[in-house]
C-alpha cells in the first residue's frame, strides 16, 4: 500500500481555507463581497425601536442586501413565512413576545435560516441562551456595523 502524500501548496490551500483569519484581507472582502452582493439574499430585520430598524435598513441596502422589517414577533413569523430571508435579525426584547420565544419558532419552522441576535443593555445572558438555541451571534446595542456586516459574511460564506 502507498502512502498517502501531499505536495506542501496542497497543504497549505487546505490550511489556509479551514483557517480563514489567515487570510489576506483582500481575499476576505472579496469573497464576502462575492456573497453578499447576491440578489437572492434577503434579510428579515425585526426591532420595535424604529430608529434602528431605519439604521439597519439603511445600511444593508446599501450593501447590496433585500430588506424586509417587522416590529413585533408574529408579524416576524408572517414575513418569515412569505418573504423566505436566508437571514433574521432579530431583537431580544420585543413587544407582545420574547425574541427568544421568536427565534425558538424560527427553528422550528426553517432550520436553515440564519439569525443574529440584537440586544441592548449588556444582557450577556439572554446572548448565551439565544446562541445555545441556534443563534449565529448575538450583537449587542449600540452595535458596530463593521462587526455586523463581518458576521453576515461570515454566515453567508459558512451557509454556501
């Protein structure tokens, strides 16, 4: 039986793509890039504060993104069954219901879809809770948008 070998670029390639933080930062912006400017991808950006669903909105359809908002949790789930997002921001403390609750009902209708948890006041604790129910990240007010839009490649480029 032969050994097994490998040339040391084929090592390095497969190296280099388990362990993106390696990468230059032109290969990271291009690939996000690549994924974010899809026009299939749509994100569902549920808040009750209006000032932040504006910011949000804002700032992801100038970055090539389909935005759809809701202010409470059952109008979310009615979006989320018509629009079909690939992506759910999704606040913590919602009126008329937990966003908790929200993201629980997420997961039991698509276990696909991605959801960044959005919480204010530090609460670290409802961030562990959301990440142990399926949460990608959890992003705490008053956000950084480069951070943000670093975990949307993130979870663009892990779903593709």
């Amino acid at each position: 039986m032969r050994p097994v070998t490998y040339d040391p670029l084929h090592i390095e390639m497969i190296w280099k793509y388990q362990n993106p933080f390696l990468w230059h930062p032109w290969e990271f912006y291009f690939v996000c890039m690549t994924l974010a400017w899809s026009p299939t991808t749509k994100i569902l950006v549920v808040d009750d504060e209006p000032s932040v669903v504006f910011l949000l909105k804002n700032f992801l359809e100038r970055r090539g993104y389909e935005v759809v908002t809701a202010s409470r949790g059952d109008e979310a789930l009615a979006k989320l069954k018509e629009q079909s997002p690939q992506i759910v921001l999704l606040d913590i403390l919602l009126p008329g219901g937990n966003g908790l609750e929200v993201l629980r009902e997420i997961r039991q209708l698509e276990e696909d879809i991605g959801v960044i948890m959005i919480t204010g006041g530090g609460d670290e604790a409802a961030g562990r809770i959301a990440m142990e129910n399926g949460a990608f990240d959890c992003i705490f007010k008053p956000f950084d948008l480069e951070y943000l839009e670093n975990a949307l490649c993130w979870m663009l480029r892990l779903s593709a």
